[in-house]
C-alpha cells in the first residue's frame, strides 16, 4: 500500500513517498496575497485530475505552469487594488469639489434673500402706545393756570378806628389766573418764577353796609422748588413743590362803605410776605406742550391800607389763606 502525502506548512514544497514504478511526485501550496478566497493547493497529484508523470520535467513543467497562472492572478489582483484606489481617490476629491460648491451657492441665496424687501403681505408691529416722546431732562419752560378760588374769611383788626372782636370779611369764591417761567436742572427738578391774580369779592364786612363792589385781591411774586416723579414713557407726570416771596395787597371800594360813622370809596394796596405749596399732574401731549390739573394752597400775612381824610385812618386785615384748583398749561423749550 502507498504512503499518504505529508502536509508541510504553508508555501513549501515537500516530497511524497515514492510508489513503485514512479518519480519522486513535488506538491505546492500556495495562498495568493490580495485575495481572500479559500487555500489553493496545487500539486502532481491533483494537476490534469491527479494523474502521475513519469519523469519530473513534465512534473516540473506542470508546476512552473500553475506557478506562472498564480502569478498572473497576483498581478491582476494588484492591478485591481490600485485601480480602486484611484476610483476612490477621483470620488473624494470630487465629493470635496461639489461640497465647496454647494457652499458657495448656499450662500449667494442666503444673501440674495437677506436683500430682498419684506413681502407686502408682512405686518409691521405698532409701537406701543405709552411710547411717548420724553420731555427734554434739561431747559426753560413757560406755564400758566387758571381756575377757582376760595379765601377763608378774614379777621379786621382795624377799620378807620377799633373794631368789635369777631369783626370779619366774608369773601365770595374768586378766580386765580397765574403765569410762570422755569428752568428744568434736571428731569425731576425746576426753578421757577411765579405770578398772577387771585381775587374774591367781598361778600360782607361785620357791621358795614357796602354800596356796589368791594374787591380783596393779591398778586404774587414768588420764588418755587419743583420736584416732578417722571416714570420712563408714562405721558403723566406726578409733581409738588412749594415757594415764597411777596403779594401785593389791593383792597377796592367800588362805591361807598359805611362803616365806623365813616364813608369812603377807592382803592390802595400793601405789600406782604406770602408762601405757598402745590401740586399736580402734567400729561404731556408733545415732548414739548403738556396740560395738566393743579392744587394750590397759598397765604399771606396781614396788610394795612390808608384812607386819606380820615383821622384814623388805618385799614388792617389779618392774613388771607386761600386754596386753589386750577387748569394748567406749559411749554418746554
């Protein structure tokens, strides 16, 4: 019986047991590189279906055959790879090429829309309604108010001689009328000249009988400090503040007063120190014209006029204190 070939290890070539009558029999074992197919074996015994040659040139023959085949097969499998890696090369460098211009023409549509009207279809938001043009912080301002009086009633201390005690003056309500000029240091504070009228009707006089008018009136010359509480674009404006300075007194008797067995008609006027404090709300129309409503509480100190032809001829009041609501109006420069 023959010997069973032994398998080397892989790649080398062995020699099988020699059967009776034969040459030597060569076996090779070869594995090509870039493939990853199943183990070839290529051998005497299995070339031309495994018949046996006689010699060993057709046995050698027969191998270097299958060799130079195997070769040829590693040079195509080598052709193949680098063939595949320019394919992949040409498709990188184009996917990059078409990158860059998908780039490009996003972004020349992304300018192209950045530049184009809104539609005219789009809605634009209203600005909101408390955005209101602010006052300037800083500068001169005018104003004036006009509105109701009303003057407590005022004590007689003397009238063309001595009066009885509780003598007074009863005053109807009057009108105030007043003006003032500015300036503004800041949004929230203001100097200001103020003056006007303020004058009642006098009603009655304890004891006397009036013929026709009798007027009590002051007209204010007065130093203010204004202090105003703006709140961002809110159109209103709270403010107070107060002042001091002089009023001209003016006592009139349109016809005659009889009063202490004296008869008298005509006008004169004191001078007195008088003070004053208000406050109010101004809503502003413009950054510029604002109206508004004011309260103003205001007093003066005693005054005394001369009747002339008289030997006692002193006329003393006390003190006025009036109060005042009033309709405002200002400008600012």
């Amino acid at each position: 019986m023959a010997a069973q070939p032994v398998a080397k290890p892989w790649g080398s070539f062995v020699r099988n047991g020699e059967r009776e009558g034969a040459l030597p029999l060569l076996t090779a074992k070869i594995r090509p590189r870039y493939f990853k197919s199943p183990k070839l074996e290529i051998s005497s015994n299995t070339i031309r279906g495994g018949g046996v040659y006689p010699n060993v040139a057709q046995a050698g023959a027969e191998t270097a055959r299958a060799i130079r085949l195997v070769s040829q097969m590693e040079l195509n499998s080598r052709s193949e790879v680098v063939y595949s890696r320019n394919i992949m090369k040409n498709i990188g460098h184009s996917a990059v090429v078409f990158g860059m211009c998908a780039g490009a023409v996003c972004v020349a549509s992304a300018n192209a829309q950045s530049t184009q009207p809104p539609p005219s279809n789009s809605y634009v938001t209203a600005p909101n309604s408390y955005e209101q043009p602010v006052s300037p912080a800083h500068g001169l301002y005018l104003g004036a108010d006009v509105g109701g009086l009303l003057t407590s009633d005022v004590r007689v201390k003397n009238f063309l001689g001595s009066v009885s005690p509780g003598t007074k003056v009863d005053l109807d309500p009057g009108v105030r009328v007043g003006f003032r000029a500015g300036y503004h240091f800041t949004d929230w504070f203001a100097v200001e000249g103020e003056t006007g009228v303020m004058a009642n009707n006098i009603h009655s006089i304890t004891g006397a009988n009036i013929d026709g008018n009798a007027t009590l009136a002051n007209v204010p010359f007065l130093i203010n400090a204004r202090f105003e509480l703006p709140h961002g674009n809110c159109p209103i404006t709270p403010y107070f503040g107060g002042g001091a300075g002089g009023s001209a007194t003016v006592l009139s008797f349109d016809r005659h007063i009889d009063f202490n067995d004296a008869d008298l008609h005509g006008s004169d006027s004191d001078v007195v120190f008088a003070y004053q404090a208000f406050g109010g709300l101004r809503y502003a129309i413009t950054d510029k014209i604002g109206l508004g409503v004011e309260y103003h509480f205001i007093c003066t100190t005693g005054s005394s006029w001369t009747a002339d032809g008289f030997g006692p001829n002193k006329i003393s009041f006390a003190g006025t204190r009036s109060h005042a609501i009033t309709a405002a109006f200002n400008y600012r420069f």
